[in-house]
C-alpha cells in the first residue's frame, strides 16, 4: 500500500540510547550496505520537504540516515516516525531508527560522515555559524547543504574548521517526501564545493541512480534563477492561464485540466528539440492579426498582469521566430505592436 504523510505518527526515541555509545562502536558509522559497499553515515538538517524526501532516497540507496533535526523538534520527529515505516515497508529488515533534535540541540547532533543540511536558505549560514561553534573537537566530516542559490562558500565557518563542504542541488521540485524521493532517483543535480565534499556529492549522485554536473561557485545564484523561470514561475504562468480561461467562463479546475495535454506535449516538444524548433503558434506564424486581438481581449484591468507576461514572453518568441526565419518586416511590426500595445 502507498505510504503518505497522513499515516506516520511521531514515535518516541530514546536520546539517551545515543548519547551512551562511543563514536568508535557506533552501528551506523560507515555502515554496509545490500551491496557490501560501503556508505557514510547520514545526519540530515532541516526535515521539511527535500530534507525528508533525501533522508527517504538516501536510505533506500543503502545510507543510514542516524540523525534528523527540525527547528521544532516535533517535526523532526514525525520525520523520523515516517523514514522508520518507509524502511519497514520496503524490502530487507528495517533500519535503526534516526535520532530527533530541534534547532536549539545542534550541539547534541552524533558524528557522522555527512551532515546534510536542507534548512531554508536563509537558515544555512546560521547552521553553519552554530555547528563551527559547537563541534569544537570535529573535524574531518563532510558538510553539504542543498540550496540552489547559495555555493558552498555559505558553509565558510565550517571550510575554515577543517570541514569539507560543498552543495548538492537537485534540480525538480518537491512538494512533499514520498513523491520527492522517488524523483531524487534520476535526477540531474548541481553540485560543486571542496575536493572531497565534491566526490562525496558525486557518489551521492550515482547511487542515487542520477547525473550530476558542476558550475563556478559565483555563478550559483544565476544558475538558481534559470531554474526557477523553468519551475516555479511556469506553475505561475500556467495560474495566469488559469485565470484568462476563467474569465471565459471554466472552473479553475476545468480550465487547469483542459490545458494539461497542451503542457504535455509541448513538454514533449522540448525533449525532442531545442526551444527554437519546438516554439509553435502565433508568433512562430507570424500571424500580426491573432495578436491585435490577444492585445484587446487582455486590454481589462483585471488581467493586467497577464498582459504583461503575454508582451514579454511575445517579444522573446519572436526571437526564436527571428532565427527560423520569420519575414523580417513581418517581424518588426509585430514588435512594434507588442512594445505600443496599441491594437
Ligand atoms: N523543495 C524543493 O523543491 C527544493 C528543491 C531543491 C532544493 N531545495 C532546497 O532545500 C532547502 C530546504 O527547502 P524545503 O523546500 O525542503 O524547505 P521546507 O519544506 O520549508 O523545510 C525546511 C526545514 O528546515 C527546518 N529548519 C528551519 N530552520 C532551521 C534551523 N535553524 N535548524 C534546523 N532546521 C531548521 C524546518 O523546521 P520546521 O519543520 O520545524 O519548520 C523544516 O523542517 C532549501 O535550501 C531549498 O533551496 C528545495
């Protein structure tokens, strides 16, 4: 039977199990995995949607996930409760189960080989600060957190320890655990940081069964940015559709599920192609009249914004039509409409 998130309860653990064995007789330190190869030992940071849905793959890929912490620890905990059932439910005997923490018991964290931290951004310099802090007598693990924006230069109080850091980005987007550690498997995953960190991020990447790839730390915030034009703001675009179909008439409901083949294939589209040869319609036409009679039907207050996107994205498509060879004349009137919004 699927798992979801409705069925985990939160299940006590006992720190105090932790706390009394030895670094050196620890079970989970570099444990065996199915295979007989050997995998570091895991503490994730940050148990929201891809820290659990991480904590999920890494698991199911022969890591031990030892250590989960949350800012309120009983999210943490819930976490936990629904890493244990995932373990339980899949083949093999389940795993120990992780130990919890809130954000006020960092210092308590186990030794592991990695610690994964997949708080929010804006949380990861503090981590780091706190953890450099705390772990006084570590040294020589290995620190990588997830963000898409940031480079491991965020985790510099930790580089200036003696910690080997770096950042591992998968590239998809997670709404919630279970969905997101299936779509971890096969991934394409940005990653870059410390010699070590680096090839820790890579194997991670492998055993994940997906692809990774690297880019110059400064060009990380850039690199973000291209991902959230492909993701987050084409669910945006797609809710300005949304709105313009409902203002036709359809249900939201109606109006998302008649444009789902129309994503579809154009999604199918850009796998077969680059953005040039897939880009079809209106603008790849040329067709100057359609558009005079988008720019009036948008032209209501209400859809405002819409008719801003509609122009821009206009003016972008038009310089794909360009390099396909659309009638140059044709082409400029067509800007010129665009750029006047007079009909
Ligand atoms: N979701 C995605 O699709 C996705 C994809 C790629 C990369 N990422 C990256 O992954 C990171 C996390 O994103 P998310 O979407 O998973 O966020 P999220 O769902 O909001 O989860 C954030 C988690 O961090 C915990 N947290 C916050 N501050 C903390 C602190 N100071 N110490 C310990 N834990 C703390 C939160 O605890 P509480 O639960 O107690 O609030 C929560 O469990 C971000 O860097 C993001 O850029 C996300």
């Amino acid at each position: 039977m699927p798992l979801s998130l409705a069925d985990s309860r939160p299940e006590a653990i006992d720190l105090g199990e932790l706390r009394a064995a030895k670094t050196s007789d620890c079970p989970w330190r570099m444990i065996k995995s199915d295979t007989q190869k050997t995998k570091p030992s895991v503490a994730v940071l940050g148990a929201g949607r891809l820290g659990q849905a991480f904590a999920i793959a890494l698991q199911s890929s022969g890591y031990s996930v030892v250590a989960l912490a949350a800012r309120r620890r009983p999210n943490a905990e819930k976490a936990a409760a629904l890493l244990h059932k995932v373990s339980a439910h899949s083949a093999g005997k389940p795993r120990p189960k992780s130990v919890v923490f809130g954000a006020n018991q960092l210092g308590e964290l186990p030794e592991t080989d990695l610690v994964l931290i997949a708080t929010p951004d804006d949380a990861i310099l503090e981590t780091a600060q706190r953890l450099s802090s705390l772990w006084k007598g570590r040294k020589g693990n290995t620190v990588l957190h997830t963000s898409g924006a940031l480079s491991s230069e965020a985790l510099a109080p930790l580089a200036a320890k003696g910690f080997q850091t770096g950042s591992i980005h998968p590239l998809i987007s997670i709404s919630e655990p279970l969905s997101g550690a299936a779509a971890l498997h096969g991934a394409f995953f940005c990653v870059e940081g410390t010699g070590k960190a680096k090839r820790l991020a890579e194997a991670i990447v492998r055993d994940l069964g997906g692809h990774s790839f690297t880019i110059k730390p400064e060009s990380k915030a850039l690199y973000h940015a291209a991902a959230v034009m492909t993701a987050p703001h084409l669910t945006a675009l797609v809710d300005l559709a949304v709105e313009m179909l409902s203002a036709c008439g359809l249900s939201k409901a109606k109006a998302q599920q008649v444009f789902m083949p129309l994503l579809e294939s154009t999604v199918n589209n850009l796998k077969a192609s680059n953005p040039q040869q897939a880009l079809t319609g209106t603008f790849a036409r040329g067709d100057i009249a359609t558009v005079r009679r988008h720019l009036a039907a948008l032209s209501g207050k209400e859809l405002a914004d819409a008719l801003a996107v509609y122009k821009l994205l206009g003016l972008h498509s038009l310089r794909l039509a360009e390099k396909n060879g659309l009638d140059a004349k044709l082409l400029g009137e067509i800007r010129r409409v665009l750029r006047s919004g007079r009909t």
